[in-house]
C-alpha cells in the first residue's frame, strides 16, 4: 500500500491512508475547513484495540464510516487503522473537548467497539489468572488483573458519548468487571459483551480454539488472529442496530 505524507501545511506525518482528506488524524481535528460529511444513513463507528479490525468488519462493509485504533505495528495495513495507543487518543479527546475543537471523527459517534486485551483475564492453562486458579481459593480470590485499558476505554465512552458500545472480553473478565460496576449485557461461548447496545440473536460461531488451531506457532501475530470477531457477530450487531427501533423488534434468544 501506498503511503503519503499529511497534505497540512508543513506537516510530514504519514496521512490516513483509506480518508479522501490526504491528512494525518491530527491535523484533520486541526484544519477549519473539514466539517461534517457523513453520508444519510451511514453509521459512524469507532473500534478501539482493533487488531485484525473483526469487530467492526461488517460496518466496513456496509461502508459506513469507521475509525479503527490500534498499537500494533505489524497491523497498520489493515483498512481503517490508525496506529495509536488508546491513552493517547483519550489524552487527544480530552484535549480536543477542552479547548473546542475536538476531531470531527469523533463526533457524534453512532457505536463504539473495544476488544481490551484479554490475557489478564483469560482462565487459560498459561495465563496469570488460570495459574492462580489452580493455586486455590484465596490466590484466585485475591488475584487482580491490570483493569487500565478497561478504564481508558470508559473514559473515552465517558467523554464521547456515542448512541451505543460494547466492550468484548472473555468470561474470566466478567467478576473484575462488576468490581467496576459492569454488568456483562449478553454473553454466548466466549464471548463476553458489556455495555449498552440492542441485543440480538447470538450467531452460531466456530469455537475460538478451532479457529486459532490454524495458526503456526510462532507467527507473531497468532494472538491477533484468534482474537478476530468473526464477522457473523459483527453483522448480528449491525442488524441490530439498524434494524431495532423499538424494544418489540428485538427477537433474539440469550445464550448462558
Ligand atoms: C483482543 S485483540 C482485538 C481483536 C479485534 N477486535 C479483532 O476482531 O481482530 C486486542 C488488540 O489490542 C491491541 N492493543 C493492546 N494494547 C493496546 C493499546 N494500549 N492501544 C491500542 N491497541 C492496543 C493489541 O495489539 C491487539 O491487536
């Protein structure tokens, strides 16, 4: 892929390589003539810990407008990808609204996705919390996880008000959560979904395992591609989002 530099003024970041605009994401929030352009209808999304971009695949799409951030740099070729960590966009966000000109991406959001890391809260037979479960009752009770990007994802939901979102994690998540005062809203296999967002019919998915058994150890990014959200799951959300307007639309089964 292509890449060029930021068109504004003497600026030599790279630009977002997918936005007509030729500007990186910092001088696009800068230059006073980029206003509002979304299309009718068109949804505006913002995926944060993106990855593989999974979770918001099927809004791409469907072409609406979508924002993904991500840390790794082995994936900023993915569409849509801007390479950031997610402390430095809520540091950007919380400067932007403090002095009044917050990026016009970031306004009016439609849906915020966010897949924090899981590995804290995984009860895999590797992960810290699996081991200290089989250490017993009081190391697993007493074992606390690293919950920051948990909070950095709240404090951008906080100050961006989007109309939904839904934060995505595995099962072992689930009693650190409520610590912090979040209840899982839907849950099926591994998934864990948190936040405020239609329910919808969970679809059937390959298990997580299966999916990652394709991967050669090694790969350095053998993690990122277990952690895609299928697609099925990310079009289930979509649907429900567009599709139900009143609580009688909805028509989905839970799932435990
Ligand atoms: C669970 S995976 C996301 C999977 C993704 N939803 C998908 O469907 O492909 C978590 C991602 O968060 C990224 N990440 C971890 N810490 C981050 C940070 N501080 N800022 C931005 N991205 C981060 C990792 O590189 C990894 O790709």
């Amino acid at each position: 892929m292509m890449s060029s530099e930021c068109k504004f003024y003497s600026c030599n970041s790279q630009a977002m390589s997918f936005h007509p605009s030729g500007y990186c994401f910092q001088c696009y929030q800068t230059d006073p003539k980029i206003s509002k352009n979304a299309k009718k209808n068109q949804l505006k999304v913002l995926d944060l810990f993106s990855g593989f971009g999974g979770f918001s695949e099927a809004f791409v799409l469907n072409r609406d407008e979508v924002l993904r951030i991500e840390n790794n740099p082995l994936l900023s070729e993915v569409k849509h990808t801007v390479l950031m960590d997610v402390r430095k966009l809520r540091d950007i966000i919380a400067e932007g609204l403090a002095e009044g000109n917050l990026n016009p991406y970031l306004l009016n959001i439609d849906l915020i996705v966010a897949s924090p890391p899981c590995y804290d809260f995984s009860l895999a037979f590797s992960a810290p919390q699996g081991i200290v479960a089989r250490k017993g009752k009081e190391a697993f009770e007493n074992y606390e996880p690293d919950m920051e990007l948990f909070y950095v994802t709240l404090e951008i939901i906080e100050m961006l008000k989007p109309r939904y979102y839904i934060i995505e994690n595995v099962r072992g998540s689930i009693r650190h959560c409520e610590k912090i005062g979040l209840k899982p809203r839907q849950k099926f296999q591994a998934y864990v979904l948190y936040g405020n967002f239609p329910m919808f019919k969970p679809p059937k998915l390959e298990l997580k395992a299966k999916k990652g058994n394709r991967i050669q150890h090694g790969n350095p990014l053998r993690a990122n591609y277990r952690a895609i959200i299928p697609l099925e799951l990310s079009e289930s959300i979509r649907l429900a989002i567009v599709e139900q307007k009143t609580i009688f639309d909805f028509n989905g089964v839970e799932e435990e």
